[in-house]
C-alpha cells in the first residue's frame, strides 16, 4: 500500500507540471497571435493611409488645373479689354507726337540757316586774328632768343666761380684730413701704452690675494677637524643607555611575535568559514540577477515595443499636422494674390479710362497697326499656333498668343520713343556745339575781366620788366574790322 500511495502521487505532481506547461504553451500561442493582429491592422492603417494620400493629392491636383483653367480665362478676358483700350490711346499720343516732330523740325531748319550765317561770319575773323597772332608769335621769338643767349652768358660764369671754389675747398679739407690722422695715431699709442701697465699691476695683485685666501682656508679646516672629533665623542656616551633599552625591546618584540602567530591562525580559520558564506551567496545572487535579467530583457522588449507605437502614432500626427499647415499657408497666399491681382487690374482699368479721354479720332477706329508678313507668313504663323507645342517654353508662349495685339502696340509705343530719345539726344549735341561755337565767337570779339583771367588769343602775356620789350603796336579790334574793314 505505502509504494501504491508513493506511484500516485508521482503521476498527481506529473500531471500539475504539463498542466503548467500547457498554460504556458498557450499564453506564448495567444501573445503571438496578439502581435500577428497588431501587425495586421497596423498595415491595414499604413495602406488606408497611403491610399487616402494618393487620393488627396490626385484631387487637389484636379482642383488646381480647374482653378488655374478659369482664372487663365478670366485673365484672357480682362487683357483684351485692356488691350483695345491701350491700343487707341496709344494711338492718340502718335498722333500727338508727330505733331511735335513737323515743329521740331521747322525749328531745325530754321536754326540750320541761322548756323550757316554765324559760321561764315566766324570763319572771315579768324582768318584775321590767325594772321595778328603770327606776328605775335615771330615778335616773341626773337625776344626768346635774345634772352636765351644772356641767360647763358651768366651760367657759364657762375659755373666757372663754383668749380673754382669747389677745388679751394677741396684741397682745405684734405688738409684737415691729414691733420685729424696724426692725432689720432698718437692717442692711440698713448692708450696702449697705459692698458699695458695697469694690466701688470691688477696680476701682481691677484697673485698676492690668491695667496693668503690660501693660508686662511688651511686654518679653518684644522679646526673644523677638532670639532668633528669632539662630536662624535659626545655621540657615543649618550647612545649607551639607549643600546640597553633596546635590548629589552627585542626581547618583548620576540614575545609579541608568537602571541600575533597565534592570532593570525584564528583570523585564517574565520576567513576560511567567511569565503564558505559568500560562495553560498554568490551562487544565490547568480540565480537572482538571471531571474532579474530576464525580466528586464521581457520589460525592454515591451517599452520597445511601446515606444515604436508612440513614435508611428507621433510620425503620423506630426504629417497630418504638417499638410494642414501647409494647406493653410498656401490658402493665405492664394487669398493674398488674389487681392493682389484685383488691385492691380482695377489700376488699370483707371489708367485705361483716363488714356481713353487722350486717343484721337484714328485710334478709337483703327487701334492696331496691320500685319506687316505677306499671306504665306500669315498662313505659316496659324498653322504653327494650331499645332500643339512640344517644348515647355513654347507651351507658355501658345497660352499667351491672344496678348498679340497689345503687343503689337508696346512694340510701336516703344519704337517711337527710342526715335525720339535719339533724335532729342542729337539735336542736344548740336544745340551744345553751336553754344560752344557762338562762345568762342562771343569771346573773341568781347573784353572783360572773366575773359582776359583766361587763355585768349587777345591777351598779350606780361613778361619781366628787366627784359627789354619791343616798340608797342598799333592794335585793331576784331568787332571793328569786321564792321569796317573787311567788307571793302
């Protein structure tokens, strides 16, 4: 009965084990199928979430073209409005401006004839100041000469004094020369002669102070030597009771020795019973710190674990975060251009309205210019703008061909003003020309003080009053001979 009673119990604690195990083996088998679900759902998320995207940025692209279709319609209409304004005040102001140009040009015609007289006028007085200022010239030449003959009769004299005076103070100074080398010969023989004896006597000194340092050293040692000697006597009577003293400290030094060897067995026995315990202890705090360590590793797993959750829900929160932000900026600036735009067309329907009051007749009629390409060109430009473009430059130029008239009247507006701008510029250069011209006329026949501070032709130059000058000449004013000399 007691073996029977032993056999049951066995399979009674067998049967607990699997019971555990099997527990165990089902915990594992439902945590895993946890995780497979999580992971599911996770990529369901993840493929909603990228689906919904796709969509979103298909239609917010469907959203703009349709936007951007009837804004480029809108913006079509309002430019051709401004077009046929622009184009008859554009051709106003040409009408205007030629207007300006037939007067411009009756007034050059004019001033052309009023040129050519002034210019004939001109040319007959300088013919004849020319021939005044060649005699004034001939007249200062041979004064040059005179003066440059007497000015060089005087340097060849002075040259002659200062070489003179040149070898005199030569010679004195080679004299001076000669006299400062004997003097400095001699005190240089005296100097020696002094550095020879004083270098004997500081010798003889020294030999004299080297000998009794001598004596005097040999003096200090001897009793340097008595003294050691008494010391070392004195040394040897007070270290006789010491020398006993430690005698009997050896003694109980040896005593001390035994009682330490005894003590020193009994701490080897406590140390032996002490590493036993901490074995013991060691093996205990193994099996802990495993226990330990795979809790820990199970709680890293989890935090892990959790924290990927966090940043995956962080990640998608910050994206959603982002695109409504930047849905938000890009609104506002839409809103703003808009405003913009709005602003800037309704200062040109403005700036229209008041050119429209300046056209004339032929511009409100005829506003643009014809085509100046025969009806082959004509013919090859439809068909072009009918094919549709290839290049990305050419597909923004074929969305902007109805601009084509107003373009027509900026480039004739702009023609037109580069004409004048160059016209107005040339007729500036001869306008300072003939200024220029009548000035020099205007000073040449005038006297003032502005006139003679300057170079003239009438001014005769001051020389010195030491330089003989010529018999004064009779002088005839310009003004005078034009008016009564050289018409006869």
């Amino acid at each position: 009965m007691p073996a029977k009673k032993k056999k049951s119990g066995k399979l009674g604690k067998m049967t607990e084990e699997e019971r555990i195990a099997y527990e165990e083996q089902k915990r594992l088998a439902e945590e895993e199928m946890r995780k497979k679900k999580e992971d599911m759902l996770l990529q369901f998320l993840k493929d909603k979430l990228a689906k919904e995207e796709r969509a979103s940025k298909f239609n917010l692209n469907k959203l703009n073209h349709q936007w951007r279709n009837i804004m480029r319609e809108a913006k079509s209409r309002e430019l051709k409005k401004d077009i046929e304004i622009l184009s008859q005040t554009f051709e106003r102001v040409i009408d205007r401006k030629d207007a300006v140009i037939k007067s411009l040009t009756k007034d050059l015609a004019e001033a052309e004839e009023q040129y050519a007289m002034a210019f004939r006028s001109h040319l007959q007085n300088i013919d004849y100041l020319i021939g005044l200022q060649k005699e004034r010239l001939h007249t200062l030449e041979h004064e040059c000469a005179e003066e440059l003959e007497i000015i060089r009769e005087e340097f060849d004299t002075e040259r002659a004094m200062l070489k003179e005076q040149h070898d005199k103070e030569m010679n004195d100074i080679a004299d001076i020369l000669f006299a400062m080398e004997q003097n400095f010969q001699e005190r240089e023989n005296d100097a020696k002669a002094e550095f020879q004896s004083m270098r004997d006597e500081i010798k003889n000194k020294n030999l004299e102070e080297k000998h009794a340092l001598r004596v005097q050293l040999e003096m200090k040692v001897d009793d340097l030597w008595q003294q050691f000697r008494m010391a070392l006597q004195n040394y040897n009577e007070t270290t006789e009771e010491r020398k006993t003293a430690f005698e009997a400290l050896k003694v109980k030094d040896e005593k001390s020795a035994k009682e330490i060897e005894l003590q020193m067995r009994k701490l080897q026995r406590i140390a032996d019973q002490i590493q036993q315990l901490k074995t013991k202890m060691a093996s205990n705090t193994k099996e802990c710190e495993e226990r330990n360590r795979i809790l820990r590793e199970e709680r890293e797993r989890m935090t892990a674990h959790f924290q990927e959750l966090k940043a995956q829900m962080n990640k998608i929160r910050d994206a959603e975060r982002e695109k409504l932000t930047k849905l938000t900026l890009e609104s506002s600036a839409a809103i703003k251009e808009l405003k913009r735009q709005k602003e800037k067309g309704e200062q040109i329907l403005r700036l229209a309205e008041m050119c429209r009051k300046l056209e004339t007749e032929e511009e409100k009629v005829l506003p643009f210019y014809a085509s100046s390409l025969t009806k082959e060109e004509q013919e090859d430009v439809e068909a072009a703008e009918l094919e549709p473009p290839s290049e990305p430059l050419a597909m923004v130029m074929h969305e902007y061909t109805a601009l084509a008239n107003f373009w027509k009247r900026y480039n004739k507006v702009l023609l037109e003003k580069l004409a004048l701008d160059k016209e107005r510029q040339t007729m500036m250069g001869e306008n300072a020309q003939l200024r220029t011209l009548l000035k020099q006329y205007l000073d040449g026949i005038s006297v003032n003080d502005e006139i003679l501070s300057q170079v003239n032709p009438l001014n005769v130059p001051v020389t010195d009053p030491r330089v003989r000058r010529p018999p004064p000449q009779t002088v005839i004013e310009a003004a005078h001979a034009v008016k009564y000399i050289l018409p006869s």
